[in-house]
C-alpha cells in the first residue's frame, strides 16, 4: 500500500460556450464527490487526496465524464504532491486556515 499523495487538477474544456464548460466542469467535480475521497474545491482547481493509482483512476473518469456531457478535446492542468515516506494531507497545507 502506498503513502497519499494530493493532486490538483484544472480541468478545462475547450471550445464550449461558458454556460456548457461550467456545467461540463461540474460533471467532472460530481465524479469527485461520489470517489469517496478526501477534497476540496476550489475556484481554479480541485485537490484531491488518496493513493496514487486511486487518484490517477479518478482523474481519468473525471475526464470521461467531460467527454460524456459534450466535451471534445481538454486542456488538463495537474500538480502532483507525493512522498515516498509518509501520506499527504491537504490539511496540512490548509488546516490553520480552516
């Protein structure tokens, strides 16, 4: 089992008008809700925290989900925080903010 990592992912489709990209974004964002893991939405991009290749997974099925809602080609934007020592924890980037 390996140690959480957080991801950030932007996830923008491309030629749509600004009403169909933001209900194309939700549908991505509803695929991370129903994962289970740990996150946290932001106006630029969501965080997402749990093992690697859950994570990875998960990227790839918010992807589908745009192209299922209409979305023909996405511009993803991605930062990997990741240890090979101990687990990420989005609250220890932002806890004393909460």
């Amino acid at each position: 089992m390996g140690y959480k990592v957080n991801l950030a992912v932007q996830i923008l489709p491309l030629n749509m008008s600004k009403d169909e990209t933001y209900s194309t974004i939700d549908k991505a964002i509803e695929v991370v809700q129903a994962s289970g893991l740990k996150y946290m939405v932001c106006p630029f991009e969501t965080v997402i925290e749990g093992e690697y290749d859950v994570v990875m997974k998960l990227i790839d099925d918010m992807q589908q989900a745009c192209y299922n809602a209409g979305a023909k080609s996405l511009l993803v934007n991605m930062k990997l925080h990741r240890s090979n020592e101990q687990d990420m924890a989005i609250e220890d980037k932002t806890g004393k903010y909460q």
